[in-house]
C-alpha cells in the first residue's frame, strides 16, 4: 500500500495504527459490557451470550491475520503485521456488525472480500471498511433483511442521558457517543491524523439538525441514534482514501455533513453515513484538485 503523501516514516504509520487500536479499545469494551454484561443482568439473555459478542472481532482479527501472512509471504516481504492497516479494519468492520448477524456466512464473506481487496488494494478508491459493510449490507439484505435492521423504536423512548451514553440499539461497539469523542481526542494528538474532519462533519451535521429540530420542534439528541459519531472520527478522515489538502478536507467534510443530515435525519436512514463517506471517498482526489493548498 502506498503511504499518504505525509507519512515520512513506517515508525509514523505505526504509530497512528497503535493509537487507532487504543482509542477503539473502550468502545469494545463498552460494546461487551452493553450487549452481554447488562442484557445479562436484566435477565434478557443468558451467560454464554456475553462470551458471544467478543466472537466477531476475535474472528476478524484471526481472519485478517491469516491473509495477511499469506499476502506478505507471497509477496516475499518480510511479515510485519504490525503495520498493516487490513486488520485494522476487519476489526472496526466488527465493530459496525449487528449482534444477530449470521457468524458463518459472516466469516465467508469477510475472508474472500478481504482477500481480494488486499489482494488489488492498489485500484481502492473507498476504504475498504466501506467496501465490505456495502457489500454485508447488500449480501445479507437478501439473505436476512433483518440483520442490518438494528433500530428499534423504542430507542426514541430512550432518556437523553441513555441515547447519549449509546444504550441504543445499533452496531455491536460503535454507540457510545461519549468514547467516540474520546477516541477523537486521542487520535487528534497524531499529526498524521486528519483532526479536522470530524470536526467540520459534526459542526455541519449539528447545525443543520438544529435548525430542522426547531423548525420540527424535535428532540436534537434523536439526530444522534446512528453512526454518525463513530464514522465521523474513525472512518472518514482515513489516511489513505480521503483529501489531503486543507481546502479539500474541508470541502469533503461539509458535503458529508450535508448528506448526512438528509440521509440520517429528514430521511431517517439510520446508516446513510456509510453510504454517504463512501461515496465521498470515492472522489476524494477530486476534492484535492479543487484547489490546492499547502497541508
């Protein structure tokens, strides 16, 4: 994989790497405490389900781990998997999966889409995180259409203090609110990290989900029963598939903002900022072009 234009050093990629996996650790164990320790205590499931939510990332890890030593040895480089960005993502691809999701067909489709991407990751346009979930959500959309179904409406009950603390219904590890902007603090204290994304999509998003919420005299913390926070700060500022410019940056994050703030909330897509990133990131050289500027 060709490093950004502003790595200088494999010591910097793996720097940025090992705070990525710092930042997300909370929200595993947020996401194990959640959707096993606390449905456990309340009687809704039983023990061995709490030992259920850690199978996904555990199966991506050993997943993403094999293809790579197998691409690395096949390439003859020597293996370091350390800085390789595919385990990465095949753990936040766990992250975002729904809790009911078919464990075998999803280790299939992980193990060939993974492979083909590493395999051609020269010709990517979108993050490969993108790639496979639009690619889960389409297979298992047939398969099961209620896999990706993760919205419930009681979530719109929720207390304010609950929706913000991610007790909702969602992805497994991606709804805490509160350790995404950790996780955003942390990362934000690489200099290889794109701090200003996040922060141009969520000022965008809020301000457009203000207005509407006083035209519609709605509550402005619904706006945030999605993704919208985990995507801003762990997917969308990728180092490798987004703009690199400054006027860039902020271009490609307002659009999201915007698009978000239609898919998410006037048309009540709950995952419309995967959609949306992926299609930005696809363009993500054009918004370099637009006009350039230093970094």
């Amino acid at each position: 994989m060709d490093h950004a234009p502003y790595i200088k050093t494999d010591n910097s990629l793996l720097k940025y790497l090992t705070k990525y996996y710092i930042a997300i650790l909370p929200l595993i164990l947020f996401g194990i405490y959640k959707n096993g320790v606390y449905l456990y205590q309340q009687n809704f499931i039983s023990f061995g389900a709490i030992l259920k939510v850690l199978i996904l990332p555990i199966i991506s890890l050993f997943t993403s781990i094999i293809i790579e030593m197998s691409y690395q040895k096949l390439k003859k480089d020597k293996i370091n998997l350390l800085e390789s960005p595919y385990i990465l993502y095949s753990i936040i691809i766990a992250m975002m999966m729904p809790y009911h999701i078919n464990y075998l067909v999803y280790i299939v489709l992980l193990f060939f889409t993974l492979l083909i991407l590493r395999m051609v990751d020269h010709k990517n346009l979108i993050s490969p995180v993108l790639v496979i979930y639009l690619i889960f959500f389409l297979v298992f959309s047939l398969y099961d259409n209620t896999a990706f179904n993760t919205f419930k409406d009681e979530n719109l009950t929720l207390s304010n203090i609950k929706i913000i603390l991610g007790m909702y219904s969602g992805g497994i590890f991606i709804t805490s609110n509160i350790l995404c902007i950790v996780g955003y603090l942390l990362l934000k204290t690489n200099f290889i990290y794109k701090k200003d994304i996040p922060l141009y999509i969520l000022i965008t998003y809020l301000i457009c989900s203000f207005i509407y919420c006083l035209i519609t005299k709605t509550n402005l913390v619904t706006c945030f029963l999605n993704p919208i926070l985990f995507t801003s700060v762990f997917i969308a500022p990728n180092l490798f598939y987004s703009p690199y410019t400054k006027n860039g940056r902020r271009i490609y994050s307002i659009i999201i903002g915007i698009l978000c703030f239609l898919l998410i909330v006037v048309f009540k897509l709950s995952y419309g900022s995967i959609l949306v990133i992926a299609i930005c990131q696809a363009f993500h050289k054009t918004f370099d072009n637009l006009k350039r500027t230093d970094i």
